[in-house]
C-alpha cells in the first residue's frame, strides 16, 4: 500500500500542463493506468477492484487516444 501512495503523490506532483507535448500527456495517461492497476490489485472487495481496472482501462485508452492525434 506505502509504495501505491508514493505512485499517487509522484503521479499527483508530475501532472504535465494542458499545453504540454501530447506524448508527454499520453505517458501520465499511461502512468495513471498503472496505478490503478495497481489499486484494483490492492481492493479489499471484487466491486473496488473492477472499478479500478476500469479506470486503467480508459486511462491507457485516453494515452493512445492522445497519441493519435
């Protein structure tokens, strides 16, 4: 759980600006994906743990969607 809370500050603290390069947007995408990847893993209960693989899931969908444009 510590080393979740370190991804979530770290990720909270190197969110890139909305004018930054989309390739740079798209990694924070991805990066966030990973830590509700991360979180699903850690749920206590099936229903915590869907709605954060979800949440990976649209996160990376977001970072390709990015990178596509």
């Amino acid at each position: 759980m510590i080393n979740t809370l370190i991804e979530l500050q770290h990720l909270a603290a190197l969110r890139p600006a909305a004018t930054a390069p989309a390739v740079d947007i798209a990694a924070w995408y991805r990066a966030k994906g990973d830590v509700h990847e991360h979180l699903a893993a850690e749920a206590q209960d099936a229903a915590t743990a869907a709605r954060n693989q979800e949440l990976a899931s649209r996160a990376r969908e977001h970072a390709a969607v990015l990178l596509l444009s």
